[in-house]
C-alpha cells in the first residue's frame, strides 16, 4: 500500500466528493485521544467521533495512514489543538479536509495558555504569571526571540555505570542544534492538561455541532453542561489531591506539563528534553542530573510514549526515584470518561511518586 504521501502527490484525492451535512449527524475526526473524549462527551446520544491518533502513538512523531486519509475525506468536521501539536495534520487539512469545518482548540476564546519554558532546568521566574496570558487570537503576531546561552559544565568522569551516557555524547550536537537553532519557544500546544482550559474546549465543540446540526443542538447542550460540571468537580478533587505536594521539586521527561502544573499548583525542576523528537546529549543530561542532586528533586517522571533509556543515569547519585505519567492516555480505553480518567491517573502518578 501506498503511503499518504505517495496518494497525495500522484492526487489521488483531488476527485474525492466534498463532505455535505446535507442528512444525518455529522461526520467529525479527532486528532489526539483527550480531544476525542471531549467532543466524544459532546457527542453521546447522536454519533461517535473518529481518532486518528490511537494507542500510544505520539502526535509528535506521527504518520498519517491512507485509511485515515480517506475518513478524513469524507468529515465534516475535524477537531484538533492546531499545528503546533499535529503539524503531521497542517497539510491533510488543507486538501484532503479541505471542504471541513477544521477547529483548532488552541485559538478557542477562553484558553489559557503559557509559553514554553527555555533550558533543560527550569529557572524560578518561569513560574511568574506575566509569562502567561488568556488566549485572544494574536500570540501568532507576537515575535518570541528568546536566546538560550549554553555555559560551561566541567567534565564529569565516567565509569562502566556511564555507559548510556557516553552513547549520549554522540546526541551532543543535536542538542546543541537544538539550542542553538531549534527554541521551542512560543505558545506550548498542550491546553488540555488544565481542565479549566478543557471547559473552553467542551463550549466552542457544542456551539460549532450546534451551529452547524441544529436537529441536534438540544442535545449537544444538554451533554456540554454536564460535562463542565463534572469538569468542575474534578478541578476542585484534583486540587485537594496534589495541595500537599506544592513544594516537591520533579523531573518530567519533556516540557509538556506546565498547565497541569499551574493549574494544581505543582513545580517541576526541568525537563530531560525540551522537544521529544530530539535525543539529549551529554551536557542536557549533567546538567538535570546536577538539578535533581542540588534540589532533592523527589521523583524523574517518564512518559509511555517515549522510553527514556538515560532516565537512570540521571537517577545516579540521588534518593530519587522514578514514575511514568501519561499526557495522552495511552492505556486508557477511547470515549468520554477518558478524559477524566486521564487527569486523574496523572494526579495519582504524581502523588505515589512524590509522596
């Protein structure tokens, strides 16, 4: 079978019949599960969305199949965070998905977003609430020029315990294109992990069903305000849960966490790799290694969509231990209660591992 990008360039799909709303609910694609369960929870009792992103599949590294280009083809609509996220997705929406009604839940009125935050160890004032702001449309005509200098480290000695890291030094210059040229800067994609943000998600997916399949809005309503409600309550359980936890530094695998964080009032020390696509190197590794040791980091957090294999060389020297969290629910079966089960297994994660 020919892969997607072969069909689009031989344009196979240039003749495929436009998406019509004409009878029946619509026909709706989601890019990641926590997306899927939220238009899924919108949905219940008219249709059932489709995932494109499934299993523990990374949007990061993602590779749209031929079959999901073709249920692409035929939706009407297609919910997604935006190509900050799924950049795999920019170009299938814009042909394959083109007759759609593409959302992206970044830009929704109500988001709150953050920016990345620079540096494998993350400085105090990345915490500062004038880093982030209530979403309004325009952080793409904001310019974000931050300059990371790399400083010195002193050379650490290795023995048979280094072995990783030694294999780690070969990913040096990729992590320095990494700083050097490649910021992960800007506004960071992963809205859902702060259930506040997910409540501006649920009302802009009811209002754009209900707009555009009006014999159902009733009941897109009615789904929407329960789910908020339960999306409330699980802000205030979660809350309870992690207050004793808000001065325990951590280690997470890659920066996705800051709106889980700032929600629930948690501070990770850095993260191991600012962009999972890149292999750290050897100095990214000293300097968390450093980080955890100076700060008593209680716990180095990996994720179940990438395998860390240096998660113990930077354990090495200190009382921490390791746990997994999981920002996509890998695990977790696809539906409406995903969502829920997601944050809560995260707070779980985070409790056992740093109590």
């Amino acid at each position: 079978m020919r892969s997607f990008r072969t069909l689009i360039a031989a344009g196979m799909f240039s003749t495929l019949a436009a998406p019509a709303m004409a009878e029946g609910p619509p026909a709706v694609m989601t890019s990641i599960k926590p997306v899927h369960s939220l238009v899924s929870s919108v949905m219940q009792g008219v249709s059932e969305p489709g995932l494109i992103v499934e299993g523990a599949a990374s949007p990061h590294s993602y590779a749209l199949k031929p079959s999901q280009a073709a249920k692409l083809s035929k939706a009407t609509h297609v919910f997604w965070i935006g190509h900050e996220l799924e950049a795999f997705l920019e170009k299938p929406i814009e042909t394959v998905a083109a007759q759609a009604h593409t959302v992206g839940l970044l830009d929704v009125d109500g988001i709150q977003t953050h920016e990345f935050r620079e540096g494998g160890a993350f400085d105090a004032h990345d915490h500062d609430d004038d880093h982030d702001h209530d979403h309004d449309h325009d952080h793409d005509e904001q310019e974000h020029a931050h300059e990371h200098a790399e400083e010195g480290h002193e050379e650490h000695d290795h023995d048979e315990n280094h072995a990783e890291l030694k294999e780690a030094d070969h990913a040096d210059h990729a992590d320095h294109d990494e700083h050097d040229g490649h910021h992960h800067d800007g506004v960071d994609p992963h809205i859902w992990l702060d259930p506040v943000n997910a409540i501006a998600m649920v009302r802009k997916i009811a209002d754009v069903l209900s707009a555009d399949d009006p014999a159902n809005a009733d009941r897109y309503a009615a789904n929407a305000a329960a789910t908020i409600a339960e999306l409330e309550k699980l802000v205030d359980e979660v809350s309870a849960e992690l207050a004793p936890l808000h001065d325990t530094q951590y280690v997470v695998f890659h920066d996705a966490y800051r709106y889980f964080e700032e929600r629930f009032g948690l501070h990770a020390a850095g993260s191991i790799t600012i962009s999972p696509e890149i292999t750290p190197g050897a100095e990214r590794i000293h300097e968390i290694r450093d980080r955890v040791k100076h700060l008593g980091a209680t716990c180095v957090f990996a994720e179940p969509q990438f395998e860390p294999r240096l998660i113990s060389v930077v354990l090495e020297g200190s009382n921490a231990k390791s746990g997994t969290i999981d920002p996509l629910g890998a695990g977790l079966a696809d539906g409406p209660d995903l969502y829920f089960n997601l944050i809560r297994n995260m707070a779980a994660s985070m409790r056992d591992c740093l109590s």
